[in-house]
C-alpha cells in the first residue's frame, strides 16, 4: 500500500515544463521526451513527420506550446519534469548531474 502511495504521489508531482537543458530550439519536444521518458530523438522525428503530414499546422501548436510551457529553470522543476520526488537528496543528484 505504500508503494502505491508512493507512486500515486510521483506522477501527481509530475508536470510538463520545456526542457531548455536539452532543446534544440525552444525544448518543446525535449520536454514532452522528458515527461515521457523516452529519447528526445523520437520525439523530434514524430515532429517532422506530422509537420510533413500536417502541411505546416503542427508548427502553430509548436509555438503554442513553446508559449504556454513555462521552462524547467529550479533543479525541483527538473526534478517534476523527470517525474521524481522532489526531496533533497534527489536534488542533491540532479544539481551533480547538472554540474558534470
């Protein structure tokens, strides 16, 4: 029951922020990647293939996003980003992580 706790509390501190740690250009796609836990590789041929697709209108919802999702900038936004506790000792590992 507490592992379910737990969990349930992880994904509730979990939010979608862009990622300007790994953007290319605004960190929409670095932050959906982030938030899904997948590469940020995939996330960008998905882009190019729906702005192909779409003739252009998935650009408009990409600046969209870029607009409304605020940046990840404190080490506990990148924590929630990543979908981790915000406690001290993950921050202690997120700043050494962003140190290296």
């Amino acid at each position: 029951v507490l592992v379910e706790a737990e969990a349930s509390s992880n994904r509730a501190n979990k939010r979608l922020y862009r990622d300007i740690d790994g953007a290319v250009i605004g960190g929409v796609l670095s932050g959906i990647a982030k938030y899904m836990g997948i590469n940020p590789l995939w996330t960008r041929l998905i882009f190019v293939v729906l702005l192909l697709v779409s003739f252009g209108t998935v650009l408009v919802v990409y600046f969209v996003l870029w607009v409304a999702l605020p940046p990840a900038r404190t080490t506990a936004e990148k924590l929630q980003l990543a979908g981790r506790p915000v406690t001290l000792a993950a921050m202690r590992e997120q700043v050494t992580a962003d140190v290296s």
